[in-house]
C-alpha cells in the first residue's frame, strides 16, 4: 500500500506543478471571464446607448404628438416635418431613419425608410401604432376606454409541467426542466473535455516511463497492480484538484458579483441552489463514471505503447468514441425518442452522455435511469478489471510494430502465463 501511495503522490505532483497543467486549469476560467466581460459591456452598452434620432412626417398632429413623447429607443426631431427635409437629413446622417404615416377611416399606413439602423426600434413604433388604430376603431363604434381595454387584454395561460411516474401525473416546478438541461449539456461538455485532456495525461505517464526503460525499474519495486492504479489514483487527484478550483473560482465569484444588475438579469427567474442541486444528482453520476472509465481506458491503450510518439495513436480510438457519444448525446437532445438515442442510452460506454439528455427530455422512467447506472457502473469495474489484466500482462512488451501489434502479443503473454499457473496446478 506504501508503494501505492508513492506512485500516487510523484504523478500528482509531477502533474499540479506543471505548465500544462496550470494552461489547462486556467484556460476556461479565462474563456469564462472574456465571455462574461463581453456581455456585461454589450449589456451596459445597449443601457447606455442613446435613443434614435427619427423623424415622422404625418398630417395628423395626434400622431405626431403620440410618438413625441419621451421613449428610451427613439428620438422624434419635432423640426423635420417635411419628406424633403427628412431625405436631406437622412443624407447628413443627423437621423436613423422617418416614417411616413397616413391615417384613413380608420387604417393607419406607414412607410420607414432607414439605413438599417432602426430595426429595433421598428417593433415598438409598429405596436405604439397598432394600438392607436385600435382607439380610432373603438371610437367609431362607440367603445369606452373600459371596453377596449377588456378586448385587447391578453389570455394568460397558466403552465403547469408534470411527469408520468407509476401511472400517476406528479407536477414539477417551471425550473426542474432548465435544471436537467442546463446538467446535461454541462456533463456532456464536461465529461469530454476532461476525457481528452486526461486520457493523454495517463497514456503518456504509462508511455513515458515505457519509452525510456524506467518502468523496469519501477516493477522491480512494487506491482503492476500498485503501478495501474497509482497512476488512476494520481490522475484522478489531479482531476478532483481542477473541479475543486474550479468550485472555489465559481463560488466566490458568485457571492462577489451577484448583486450587480448584470447578473442579475441574466439569472432572473433562475434558481441556483435549485441547479446545483439538479448537478449534484443523476448527472454527477454519470459525469465520475464516465470521465473514469474512459481514463481506465486510456492507462491501457497507453500501456500499448512503447514511446510517446505513440500516444496519439494509442488514444484515437477514445477520441472517436467520445465525439460518437456526445453527438449521438445532441441527437437524443433534439429527437430523444427515437431509436438510436434510446439503444445509445443502454450502451455504457455512451450512456454518461445520451442519457442525461434523455432525463433532461423526460422520455426515460425511473428504473430506466437506475438500469443505466448500475449498468454504467458494472461496465466500469468489469473494463477496470480487464485493464488491469492486460496490463499486467503488456506493461513491459515493447514492439516497434504499434499499437494492434502490442496488443496481440500482449494476448499471446496473457494465454502463456494462464497455461503456465494451469500447468503449475496440475503438477
């Protein structure tokens, strides 16, 4: 268990104090502030910007007057009155645009001519226009005010979103369905970043140590076993340690900035704590199972290579079967009833990133979920088990032939030492 422990503690320090590793724990962190730092400007740009400087040209003074009044989008020039003079404006670039706007029995008609510089602004100026329609329509039939209010009131339909469990219909609040797709979308993301990050991390520790003979010494000491998973124990330290900044970086920052109006706004409506929670149930589940049997998987490819120049090769195959399962993820996303999502959601190389997505979409029942993750997590310790046999078996084959090559006289040493300990039964 010491050796365990020392092989543990040199791959985890050898790894935090890296330059690469430092690159990668802040890369996101400074995507995350740059795209933060854009929205808040954009958001305080659009406060801070000045209203449209239009002009309206209309015989009807009470048009005139009604759209004069002080709106946060535009700005009428009272002093531009004429088509003429509005050109002649738009030309100097003193306005944005004008509208032409004539009123008959009743039907109001307007003309905007702009340079493409009011269309924000247009939706207001057509809904403060269809409303007064509606007065001059009201007035001719002899409405009050009352009245035309009651016709124009809005129905409000009052959702309520439920779920089917044990044939009965059990209602859940508005924010259980951004919960569950704010977490799939984040555990499918999640898990493949850290998947090629850390695959390449444990392929290369296993193919470095292959490539310059150390792992001879290495095996003089201690096992193949403490070895195998001192070299998981170690990576997946390195990985809790990315998570565990990550959710100091995440929260401070939180507490620091969550009374600004910015983030307010962009969280309105939002439970947090209601998120969190969401995160903290099935989906951190599949988010641990599957970043960890995939780095199983790659301490074995990597222990297939004789040098780092065959690391990549070593991994390609993870890399495909991660890229398959987040876009058959996607897929179960936007069609999560169909066929091929649903069988992907049951195979547990793919389930961390197909099911999620099937929860989210709420077209999986209870036990349909827990099948998954017991079957998930079976899957893992089987592939941990069979890693680790192989890799007893390949972790000193050196062949200059690649990877397909290690692998089958990897095979031939894992019947030969078989037959050996058959032989010494018998005997």
């Amino acid at each position: 268990m010491d050796k365990f422990w020392v092989i543990t503690k040199e791959v985890y320090k050898k790894n935090v104090k890296s330059i690469g590793f430092l690159i990668m724990v802040l890369a996101p962190v400074l995507v995350a502030v740059v795209g933060i730092a854009v929205g808040y400007f954009i958001s305080e740009d659009q406060k801070n910007a000045e209203p449209a400087p239009i002009a309206i040209i209309s015989e009807s003074s009470t048009i005139q007057e009604m759209l004069s009044q002080e709106n946060e989008m535009y700005d009428v020039q009272g002093d531009i009155v004429t088509e003429n003079a509005a050109e002649e404006a738009l030309l100097d670039e003193s306005i944005d645009g004008y509208l032409i706007i004539s009123e008959n029995a009743g039907v109001i008609k307007a003309e905007a001519v702009h340079t493409d510089s009011l269309t924000n602004v247009l939706p207001v100026l057509n809904e403060q226009l269809s409303n007064y329609q509606t007065l001059l329509r009201a007035r001719e039939l002899n409405l009050s005010q009352e009245q035309v209010m009651s016709l124009s009131e809005p129905v409000m339909i009052e959702e309520s979103i439920v779920n089917i469990e044990d044939g009965n219909l059990n209602e859940e609040e508005n924010t259980d369905t951004f919960v569950q797709e704010f977490g799939a979308y984040f555990v499918s993301i999640a898990i493949f970043g850290f998947i090629m990050s850390y695959a390449s991390i444990i392929a290369e520790e296993v193919a470095s140590e292959k490539g310059t003979r150390i792992m001879e010494i290495i095996l003089s000491s201690a096992t193949a076993t403490n070895h195998f998973f001192g070299k998981l124990a170690g990576v997946m330290l390195v990985l809790m340690t990315q998570i565990t900044f990550y959710l100091i970086i995440g929260g401070a920052a939180y507490f620091i900035a969550k009374d600004m109006s910015f983030l307010q706004e962009l969280t309105a409506g939002i439970d947090i704590w209601s998120v969190i929670q969401g995160l903290m149930g099935y989906t951190i589940v599949f988010f641990i199972t599957g970043v960890l049997m995939y780095i199983i998987l790659a301490a074995f490819l990597g222990s297939l290579a004789s040098k780092m120049e065959d690391v990549n090769k070593a991994v390609t195959p993870i890399v495909f079967l991660a890229l398959i399962g987040f876009y058959v993820g996607m897929f179960a996303f936007a069609a999560p009833e169909n066929i091929v999502p649903v069988i992907f959601s049951y195979i547990p190389i793919f389930t961390p990133f197909v099911m999620p997505f099937r929860i989210a979409s709420e077209t999986v029942d209870t036990l349909g979920i827990w099948l998954s993750i017991f079957g998930t997590i079976a899957f893992t310790a089987l592939l941990t088990y069979l890693s680790l046999i192989f890799y007893r078996a390949n972790v000193l084959i050196y062949s200059d032939g690649g990877i397909i090559k290690s692998m089958k006289r990897s095979w031939g040493v894992l019947k030969s030492n078989r037959n050996a300990k058959k032989m010494n039964v018998n005997e």
